[in-house]
C-alpha cells in the first residue's frame, strides 16, 4: 500500500464525480465521496489493489454533500455490497431527510436512501461540527465547514476540510458554493487553516467558491475531480476556463485532472533537522528562530541534549517548556515532527517525560534507544534475549504513547544485536502496535557494515530515518556527501521499499564543533546538501 499517498480516481465514464483514497504512513485508509453508484465496480477494485486485502477496510469515509455523484458509491455497497468492504466510521455532516424536498430531486434522493440503510452501520455515523479535530492514524482532520440550514442549494452543504499528513496539508471542498466558501473564509482566513498545499477544486472546478476563497487557500497543487467536458467547457456554460486562469495567477505549480486516468500523488518529504546541531542547554527558543529562519521544514527536538541538571527538561513545569517551545515554533512557522529521548527503553521517568514533551511540542515520534545491555554492562549479543528485553521495555510506554498520541521508534546502534537494522525491525513486529515502529539510521548501519539492500531483508518498513554520513570507522553524524555511504544506493532501496516518511537530519557534529558564528553557514550547507536527497525521496 502506498504511503502518505492520495488516490485521486478516474471517472470510469468520462462524467461528474468525486472519488479520493488516502493511505497513511501507519496504515490507514481514507476515503473521501466515491462517486456515481456505476464507478462502484471500478472503487472496489481499485481498493483491492491499494490495500491488497481482498476485502478492503476503510478507516474513514467522509461524505462531503447528498448528491448522487457523490454518495451512490456509499450506498451501493452499504445497501448490496456489504461484504465487498469494511469501514470504521462515516463522517458527513448531512440536513434534516426532507430538507430538499421541492428544492433538488437528487439531494431529496440521496437523504432518503441514506435514512432507509442507516440501520445497517448503527454506531458508526460520526456527525462533525465547524472547529472539531479528528486524528485518523498519520492525518490529522480539521473540519472548516459544515452544512448551513440558511443556504438551500445542496452544493453549499459541502463540508470543506483541511488533512495535514506527512507535512503537506490539503483542503477538501465537495461541491462548495460561493456562500459556503464565503462563510468559511470568514471564520476561518486569519488563522491560517484554509492555506493549504493542495486543493481539492469546488465543484470540479466550475462553479464553486469565489476567486477570494482560492486566493486566501494559495495552493501550490490543484485536484481538478473534473471529466474532460468540464475542463473543455465544451457545453460553452461553465465557469471553468475562469477558474483555470484563477489557478494560473496564482502560480499553481501542477493541476492533476481526473479524466487523465487515476492519479497517485505522494506527499512531500519534509527536511527535519535535530536540533543538537547546538550545544545542551543552547535556548531553545533560540535554536527554534534560527533553524526556521535557515528554511527547514521541522525540527526533532532532542531531550538527549537537555538530560542534565537544573534542566527545564527535568523540571516540574517540563510540559509548559515544551508548550513554550511549541508556540515558538508556530510563531516562526516551523514544527515539531520527531523527539529523540535520553538514555534506553528502561531509562525510567526521562521516556515517559520524553513523550509527553513530545505530544506538548505537537511530535507525532519519539526515538527511543533500545536497551542493548544487561544490568551489569554486558552486551547482549542473542537475537533471542535482545528482543524480549526490549519488547518488555516498549511495551510498558504504550498506553502513554497511545493516550499522548506519539508514535515511539526504536533505532539500529552500534552495538552487538543493536547493530543489526533486521533485529530491530523484528522487534516491530513482535511488539505488534500501532504505537511502536523504527528509525533506520544510516550511519549506524554504515558503522556496523550494513549496506543500504539491507532494508530490503527487514519484515517492517522504517516510519522514519537518521540521515548522517561516515567513513566508517566511527559514527560522524557528518553531512551527507562529507563521508562515504553511497546516497545514491540508498535512495534506490527508499523507492524499492516503499519508504514515505520524512528526511531527518542526524548530521550534527559538523555544527557542534565550530564556533557559533559559523554554524549557520555549515546549517545551510546541510540543508542545501538534504534539498536533492529529499526531492529523490517523492
């Protein structure tokens, strides 16, 4: 299954409809409308594919409006198909069932049907409001808009939301009208929610939200959900050939369009840096300014650097430092995406503090080192005791990773069984959570003698990774280019495996050991050494 990846379906006709499927990093599956009840054969078979489950499971399914070509894929397999797909929940945010009676047959349609099957996914309605927030595994779901009972067109009852996955943020639009999208511009412009990477386009591109909408959105990606005589405008009364030149002003970089055949567009890596490229105890705030200011994408904050005493990190008002932080970063339009924590698996109170300051900087990973020695120093070599101390030791962080809602990753080192990249993606899976995965670090791997193929042996697929260069005979942590791991092997495996997570930077030693006057010179050199790595990463 493709990770971090919309799915923009084709029409298997050539007509109206909209039709999208996301797959997470950790797995799960979303699907957004699904078109006419005659694409229904076509939606089945695609998910197959995407999943590779013979009977696909939906974690989410959002319904943007009650019209048919959005709905009719829902009904069908609720109503005749049950046992071709499972889904979680269904989320929509529909008026009352006689609402468009009188006003639009096929909105009055819809309702109807969706009332006469409701029994039948009893538990699973979920009913959003204006403001709410769901997180859906990796995708994060800010609903913007919900129906309006004072605007009758069914159009203008669209839910518009935004999904932030994987550092890109889309904007889902249904069908919106220009009183729906003018009601959410309203509310919602100076927060910044509405400006987005992505945008899928208002009623296929014609006839939605006003140009002051698209403006306030500024998409660097246009998802064109539109059959070729719409784009055309070949009837002669479509707003299309408006909207394209819209798109244009604003410098819309790509537009992917629906009657081109299905689309699989990737979300783009971020460039994450650690921020022990400073000392310990360097100000925090201090790093977040600079490291934004440089241009990175998001940083991983590393408490390892901050495990000593009369640390903010040890205090008691550790939360409050890390909310500060958080806060420092939204000002400077930078996040937190990865925390590295001090110490091993059974380092005590500095894991459970890593990972709630990790949930307070709004981290979705925390590193945790594997413990890869016995109580009294000795190495553990055996795959066998390796992985049941460790499980033990992951295990007991678990339910505080899945009430703070942060994903732990445990890393190759250099040590004995540590070493070995195929062990600790094992390890992954003898934990079997959803709350537990791995970070492969290069470097390490270099260290120890595991070229890059080594990945295609592990049973998991890393969520994220440690970037640095060697030359190895000791662990550098340089910038990628300064030792000698073949980069360009190693993105050969990143694209045969699968890899969809970020571009993490370990390389710090460079940074630490010079002045501070000549660090953001040798910061820029890394990130500008990380831009192509990261773009042969999509």
């Amino acid at each position: 299954m493709g990770k971090n990846v919309i799915h923009q379906l084709k029409s298997v006709t050539d007509t109206i409809g909209d039709s999208y499927i996301i797959t997470t990093e950790d797995g799960k599956v979303i699907v957004i409308d699904g078109g006419y009840k005659s694409e229904t054969d076509y939606f089945v078979e695609y998910l197959k594919a995407v999943t590779g489950q013979r009977r696909p499971h939906i974690d989410a399914w959002f319904l943007s409006h009650p019209h048919d070509d959005h709905c009719e894929v829902f009904l069908e397999i609720v109503g005749h198909r049950a046992k071709a797909v499972t889904f979680d929940k269904v989320y929509l945010s529909f008026p009352p069932t006689d609402f468009y009676n009188g006003l639009d047959e096929w909105a009055d349609y819809i309702l109807h049907e969706y009332a006469r099957l409701r029994d039948r996914f009893a538990g699973k309605e979920v009913i959003p409001q204006e403001g709410d927030v769901f997180s859906i595994g990796a995708a994060k779901i800010t609903v913007l808009y919900t129906c309006d009972p004072a605007f009758t067109n069914c159009n203008d009852s669209s839910m518009i939301f935004r999904m932030d996955l994987a550092g890109t943020s889309v904007l889902f639009t249904g069908d919106a009208g220009v009183c729906a999208g003018q009601k959410a511009l309203a509310r919602w412009k100076d927060t910044g929610l509405l400006d987005c990477d992505y945008c899928k386009m208002a009623h296929h591109g014609q006839d939605g939200v006003d140009q002051a909408f698209y403006e306030a959105v500024s998409p660097e990606v246009c998802l064109w959900p539109t059959p070729s005589w719409v784009w055309d405008n070949r009837n002669g009364n479509l707003r299309t050939p408006e909207v394209r030149r819209w798109m244009q002003s604003l410098g819309v970089q790509r537009n992917y369009k629906a009657f081109e055949g299905s689309q699989i567009i990737r979300m783009k890596p971020r460039i994450v840096t650690t921020t022990d490229v400073f000392e310990p105890g360097y100000p925090g705030g201090r790093a977040v300014e600079r490291l934004a200011r440089l241009g990175y994408d998001a940083l991983d904050m590393g408490f390892d650097y901050w495990d000593f005493e009369n640390s903010p990190f040890l205090g008691d008002k550790y939360l409050e430092w890390a909310s500060g932080l958080k806060a420092k970063a939204d000002d400077a339009g930078i996040v937190f995406t990865h925390a590295h924590a001090p110490g091993e698996a059974d380092a005590g109170d500095r894991i459970g503090r890593s990972i709630e300051a990790a949930a307070a900087l709004g981290a979705r990973y925390c590193v945790v080192h594997p413990v890869w020695h016995d109580a009294n120093g000795k190495v553990i070599r055996s795959r066998t005791r390796f992985l049941a101390v460790n499980a033990e030791a992951i295990r007991q962080w678990l339910p505080k990773a899945e009430q703070c809602g942060v994903v732990l990753l445990s890393e190759n080192l250099l040590w004995s069984a540590s070493a070995d990249p195929r062990i600790i993606a094992d390890l992954v899976k003898k934990v079997d959570s959803p709350w537990f995965g791995w970070c492969f670090d290069v470097g390490h791997a270099h260290c120890s003698g595991y070229v890059p193929a080594v990945l295609r042996q592990c049973a998991v697929v890393p969520l994220s990774l440690h970037i640095q260069d060697n030359d190895g005979s000791g662990d550098g942590h340089l910038i990628p280019g300064d030792g000698t791991i073949d980069w360009d092997a190693f993105l050969r495996i990143l694209h045969e495996i699968g890899y969809a997570g970020d571009c993490v930077l370990e390389a710090h030693h460079q940074s630490l050991e010079a002045p501070d006057d000549e660090r953001d010179a040798i910061l820029a050199r890394l990130l500008e050494t990380a831009k192509p790595l990261r773009d042969a990463m999509e």
